[in-house]
C-alpha cells in the first residue's frame, strides 16, 4: 500500500502539469459510399450488360499520433493533437451472375486536428478516463482508387479543403520508466462528406464513421 501510494503520488497528473506524446496504431472505417459506388459502377463497368450489385466492406488504416496535454485541474485536461490517417477508406465489391466479381478500393489521407477535454476517473497510478471534442479534418493528397487485378482505375483531387467532425472514446495509462504507456480508443465522426473532382464534376465519396485504436508513451513535467 505504501508503494500504491507513492506511485500515485508521483504520476497522479497535476493541476498546472504538460505532457507531450505519441501514438501508433489502426482504424477500421465504416463509411457510407453507397451513392458514390454507383457512380464507380456507372463509369468502369457499364459495359457489364447485367447490373452488377455493390457490396462495401470497411478496411483497416493506418493511424499515427502526436500530442499535448495540459492539466487543468488533477483530473480534468485538455488535449490538441495532430493525428495522420493513412490509407483510410473502403472496399467496394461488384459482383453479377455470369461474372468475376471485381473488387475495388477507396482510400486517401487526411491530417486530423482534435481539441479533446478529457477527465480521468482513476486516482491510482492507472490512468483511465473519457475524452471528447470536436476535430477538423484536412485531406492531404490525391484521391486514389484502383482495382485488385488492373492496378489504378485513378487519382482525384479532392476539393474538400477541410471537414469537421466530432471525436470521442476512452484513454488508459501506466507508469513505465519516467512517463506512461498510454492506450487509446475513439469514435470519429465526421459532419460533413469528403468531396473530390469527378471528371468536372463534385462528387461526395466518403463520409467517415472510423473506430480507431492507438498505443504509445507520453512524458510529463
């Protein structure tokens, strides 16, 4: 108990305390891209003379973390970070009787910018707690889609300059060596849709639902 007790003592966050860190980890995004499957049906197989139907299967993504911490008081802070989401999209199955089904890929890249108050419930040295707030997401790149046997079917500029979301979930934590091995998991979604260029035309292609987990080590002084 005594050893609890310093333990607490010494990685208890303060009031008045920063903590700067990073996080690796994955996504997996359930997005809605009905409408804009059909689109990709329309133009890379209509030559199909039997409709094909759309199947959308959520894929796993890439996701890195860096981070600022500042204690308001000893349990409530305010966290902004800077979150690369790699590879984030989804996979689009098309498939008709008389045809191998062909399977094709969404994807793009976006640097996620959360403003998270979170509040820990744990007074032990374990650090557990709820995180919520609102993010702005920037699309970094080109659009890409591409198709499992013919490689690329293209690359789109999105003409989204920014979408803005809501972030939410659950954060952990233990002490190892001077700081914390922090664990992460969080909901985001996003309000408004990702638009790209549509040969001249704008066309919404994602709309982002992601769960994403993260792990990582954090410092404070």
């Amino acid at each position: 108990m005594v050893f609890l007790m310093a333990a607490a003592g010494l990685y208890a966050q303060q009031a008045g305390q920063f903590t700067v860190g990073g996080r690796f980890g994955g996504a997996l995004g359930f997005n809605d891209s009905a409408n804009f499957g059909n689109r990709i049906r329309a133009e890379f197989f209509n030559d199909w003379t039997q409709e094909p139907s759309v199947l959308r299967d959520p894929e796993l993504n890439i996701a890195f973390a860096l981070y600022g911490n500042y204690a308001i008081t000893d349990r409530l802070s305010v966290q902004p970070e800077l979150n690369f989401m790699i590879g984030q999209g989804y996979e689009l199955r098309f498939s008709a009787r008389g045809y191998v089904s062909r399977e094709v890929d969404v994807n793009y890249n976006s640097l996620d910018i959360p403003i998270l108050v979170r509040f820990n419930v744990s007074s032990s040295p374990l650090i557990f707690g709820i995180q919520a707030g609102p993010h702005i997401s920037i699309p970094l790149g080109t659009a890409e889609i591409y198709q499992d046997n013919a490689g690329y079917l293209g690359k789109f500029t999105i003409n989204s300059s920014a979408v803005f979301g809501f972030t939410a979930g659950l954060f952990s934590g233990f002490p190892a060596g001077p700081g914390r091995i922090v664990g992460d998991l969080r909901f985001v979604f996003d309000f408004n849709t990702v638009e790209l260029d549509w040969w001249g035309d704008n066309a919404a292609f994602m709309n982002r639902r992601a769960l994403a987990f993260t792990v990582g080590y954090e410092l404070s002084f």
